[in-house]
C-alpha cells in the first residue's frame, strides 16, 4: 500500500472521529444539559422545587441558538443572581519539576570535566568517576530531562485545560457573577518570583479576559453603605461584574493559621484582591404596589420588609483557629467577622440574603463528607502554629452560624432564633460536598441541651428537616474541584427573589467536563488530523504530477475466434 493510499484511509477514520470529539469538548456544557437552575413559575414553590433541568437548559440556549425554541412563560424568567463558583484550581509551577533550578544533565558536566582533565583527581580516579557518569546519564539524568520535559508540557496543557473550563462554562451559562474558592495556587512555601509568574499564568491563562475585584468595590462593612450595583431583573449579566473574579484565599496561597505572615498575606492581596471584603447586590422591585411596602422611615416605619438584597461577605477563614502565627492578622479577621454581625439587618426583618465565600468548610462528624476532622500543629521551635487542618473548629463554626447568620436553638431569641437566610460556599474538600446545619428547638428542656447537627443536603430534605418548623438551619456547600484528576467541575449557583413571602430562595447544579486526559486527547488526534491531512494533500499533488509509469513488458494475449488462434 503507498503512502497516499494509507493516509486516505486514515483520514477515513480519524477526520470523523477529530470532528465529532471537537465538537463536544468545545461544547460540551450543550451536550451535558449544563445550566444555572431557573426559579419554578409558581414562585410559592418550595426552595428546591426549581424549574426542571429542560427549562434550565433552553433558557441557556435560548441566548446562544436562533431556533424556534418554546417561548417561555410570562412568569418565568432566569435568575438574576447566577454565581459560577470553582474551586481550587491550584497552579503548580517550576518547584514541582525536578531540577528545576539545577543544571541540565549534570553527571555529563562531570564527565566533561574529567575527561578533559580539568578534575584534580588522579587517572584512576578520573577513569572509575568517569564510568560512573556515564552510567548516570543515562540511567539517570535522561530520565531526570524526559520527566521535566513531560512536567512543563503538562503544566502548560493544564493551564489551558482549566482556561477551557472557565471559557466555556462561562460563555455557555452566561453569570452575573465568578467565584473562585481559594487555592488559587500550588504552595504557599513558593518565592515572591515564583508567585508572580503563577499568577500571571493564572491572569493571562485560567481567567483570561477578566480581573481581580477593585479595592474601591471590596468594602469594610458598615452601617451606612453604597450598593456594588443593581441586579437586572430580566437576568442579564453586567458586564463588569461578569468578568470580576471574586479569589477567595485559600491555605495554599497564604497558608493555614501557623503560616500566615503579613509577606504572604500581603503578596495575595496585591495580586488577587483583598481577603476580607463585603459586596451588596439590590434587585429592583418593578410593581409600585408592591415596593410600596418595604420598609421606610418616614412612608412605611412599621414594615418588616427590606429592599431584596443579596451580600456577599469574602472571609478569609484560615486563621479563624489557634495558634495563629500573626495573632495581629487574626484580631483582624475577627474584627471583620465582628463588623458583619454588628451590619447585619436585625433577624426580624426580611428581604436580605448572606452569601458567605470561604475555603475551609465548617466542622461536620466523620463520615458526612469525605475530609474528616483533623488538625496537625507545627513544633514549639515553629510557634506551634496551626500546620494543616480539614475542617474549622466545632466552636468557629458556630460562630458563623449564630453569629453572622443568627440563628439560635432559643425560641426566645431575637426572631424566635430562626436567623438570617443565606448559604455559604467553600472549597479546601476536593471531592465536594453539600450539607445542612441545624439546631432542632424542640429538643431537650434546656436551651444547653439544642447541639447543632449536620447531614448531607439530600438526606436532610429527604427526611423533612429542611424548612421545618423549629427547625433553623442552613445550607453549606463545598464545592468540588476544578482540577482534572476531580473531573474539572464546576458549580452553578442561582439565587432569585420570592416577592409573595418576602425571601430569597436559591439552588445549585454542577457541570463536569471530565479528567484531564479527555483534552489532551482530543488535542492530540486533532494535531494527528492534521498533519495527515496535510501530508495527504501534499502527497497527492505531488504524485498528480508525476508521468504516468509504463511497464516494460508487454502482455501476450491469444484469443480464439473462429477456430482461429490469434496473437496480439
């Protein structure tokens, strides 16, 4: 068979099969059905009583296809609030290829050396030296070379491979607004330099098109406060939020309580915003009627209703244990959380809606997620600092749930301890998780005897406890990894108002674009493709042009007609 004939037929089975993978790697959130949740048409539904997955979808594709798609209902509109969340990505970089400061192939500068006597060592010593280098070039140093070769090819794939992520995902879904929950980075143990050229990868690679969130917008919070902006009530996306990135700091970009110092907390927030900010989001009520009774001090004193609002509170939750390194960035960090309660609207009011963005999920039993409590410390001639830890506190958890969201298992708190709506999302667990915290006020005689407890999302709400009366709890919700080996996730979170009982109600889905290797396969046949075709063309037209081959020997034919033999 020649050349041209078995690139043909090559290409007979490698152009479908290029086209076809292409076509879903570049589209696969279409082919997934990947769409923020949509609010159901009876907006007395329930929470989790959404629009099906169907609607979610055309409402995505309705922004990207001219079809005659089903025209929606009158009532049904996407969500104004859509928060893509990813979670940690973690950028490796130059420390984790080996030799990555040293020289490139070493055993043979000391071959060299000794071979051009440059070595002050004797001939024997020089000769056995010798042989032993070059024993180690290959046995060594060219595997040393190929493994670093193969680690800078991947590192640079795996940057394009989140960027895709976060590209297409973002352009298929269309949010309001990104989140990315902590670990943005590899290490926290890596220099200033290396750092920086990290983030630039990350910047110019991962979420290229978008940018940090401006200091002037990440506000202390406060009692009189100007709002970010105002959400859209037909759902379209702002164009500056949509391409801000909300980089939440996680232990691999300043480390955990034992490791924070104010150089790397410092370098953190110059690069990728601060660590400790709030954002406010008002959506606009539209119906006179209706906006006529939110609260106001002059027109409306006596109402309980507040503008719908949604605040975001950016916590950085790495210190919030002890022993801290710098006991002076942890007073901060509390003085934070302090100024978010002290802020807070009273739990009696409604209308407003807490988004807590944060890396370390909040304590839960063993058993509930796949991260389990676990605490290491560094030694005393360390500062015996926090080193590594899953999971908060028992006690820092409580904190954000009777503090920042007030809830209480005292039916005689303020609110009848029901609290403030809201969510929290986190990242730190690679494998995701989704969980509900509760305290039931009708357990025990004493208030001492109400202990908070945790189940999975899906148990909880399958058991009834979600929304149950006094019952006050809240959804958590841990974000599994964008990385490749955890299937290059990413999360769709949506938030809408409910104008009929005066809250916020939300819902969350996931979209998955598969390992790592999917996209260097597809990549790969496609370069093949490519290249075939390529060669195929150039072949042909070079044979094209070639005269025609005659054979040197000439076929005797006899043919019998007529009973006559005849020779030509």
């Amino acid at each position: 068979m020649s050349l041209v004939a078995f690139l043909r037929h090559g290409l007979r089975l490698l152009l479908p099969l290029a086209v076809v993978s292409t076509f879903y790697l570049y589209l696969y959130p279409v082919f997934l059905g990947c769409a923020f949740p949509v609010p159901p048409v009876d907006r007395t539904s329930s929470p989790s009583d959404v629009g099906t997955s169907t609607t979610a979808f055309l409402e995505a594709a309705r922004h990207h296809i001219p079809l005659p798609i089903p025209l929606r209902s009158s009532n049904a509109r996407p969500a104004p609030f859509r928060l893509l969340a990813l979670g940690d990505p973690q950028l490796e970089g130059d420390t984790s290829i080996r030799r990555h400061d040293g020289p490139i192939f070493p055993h043979a500068r000391s071959l060299w050396s000794h071979v051009s006597f440059r070595s002050s060592h004797s001939l024997r010593q020089r000769i056995r030296h010798s042989l032993h280098d070059v024993v180690d070039i290959f046995l060594e140093d060219v595997f040393e070379e190929l493994e670093s070769i193969r680690k800078r090819i991947d590192l640079f794939g795996n940057d394009f491979y989140l960027a895709h992520i976060y590209r297409t995902i973002h352009w298929w879904t269309r949010p309001t607004h990104v989140t990315v929950l902590g670990d943005l980075l590899g290490s926290q143990w890596i220099g200033i330099e290396e750092f920086r050229r990290r983030g630039r990868r990350y910047w110019n690679r991962v979420v290229r098109g978008s940018r940090r969130v401006p200091d002037e917008e990440a506000k202390y919070p406060a009692m009189e406060y100007d709002l970010n902006d105002y959400l859209s009530t037909s759902g379209d996306p702002s164009p500056e939020w949509s391409r801000r990135v909300i980089n939440v700091a996680g232990n691999h970009d300043i480390g955990y309580a034992g490791d924070i110092n104010q150089d790397r907390f410092g370098r953190f927030e110059r690069l990728f915003g601060k660590a400790n900010y709030e954002l406010r989001f008002e959506l606009p009520i539209e119906d006179a009627s209706v906006n006529a009774t939110v609260l106001d001090e002059e027109s409306n004193p006596e109402s309980d209703r507040l503008p719908p609002e949604i605040r975001i509170v950016v916590l950085n939750d790495m210190n919030l244990d002890t022993p801290a390194k710098d006991t002076s960035l942890q007073d901060e960090t509390y003085a934070f959380i302090n100024a978010v309660i002290e802020t807070s609207a009273a739990v009696e009011y409604s209308g407003q809606f807490t988004i807590v963005l944060t890396h370390i999920p909040l304590y839960k039993p063993e058993g509930i997620c796949v991260d389990a409590p676990f605490f290491d410390f560094h030694g005393d001639h360390d500062g015996g600092g926090v080193k590594e830890q899953n999971l908060l506190s028992a006690d820092a958890s409580k904190g954000f749930l009777e503090g920042i969201y007030g809830m209480s298992g005292n039916t005689e708190a303020p609110g009848n301890g029901k609290g403030r709506r809201g969510v929290i999302l986190n990242g730190h667990d690679h494998e995701g998780c989704d969980t509900f915290h509760y305290i039931n006020q009708t357990h025990g005689d004493q208030v001492d005897d109400r202990k908070w407890e945790i189940e999975t999302w899906a148990k909880a709400k399958g058991r009834g406890v979600v929304g149950a009366a006094g019952v006050p709890g809240l959804r958590e919700i841990t974000v599994r990894s964008m990385m490749g080996d955890f299937g290059g996730n990413a999360g769709l979170f949506s938030a809408w108002f409910d104008e009929s009982t005066w809250t916020w109600k939300f819902e969350y889905a996931t979209c998955a674009l598969g390992t790592q290797h999917l996209w260097w396969l597809v990549h790969i046949v496609d370069l093949i493709t490519i290249v075939a075709a390529i060669a195929y063309g150039v072949l042909s037209v070079t044979d094209a042009g070639k005269p025609p081959v005659v054979s040197p020997t000439t076929e005797v034919k006899k043919s019998n007609q007529n009973g006559q033999v005849k020779s030509s």
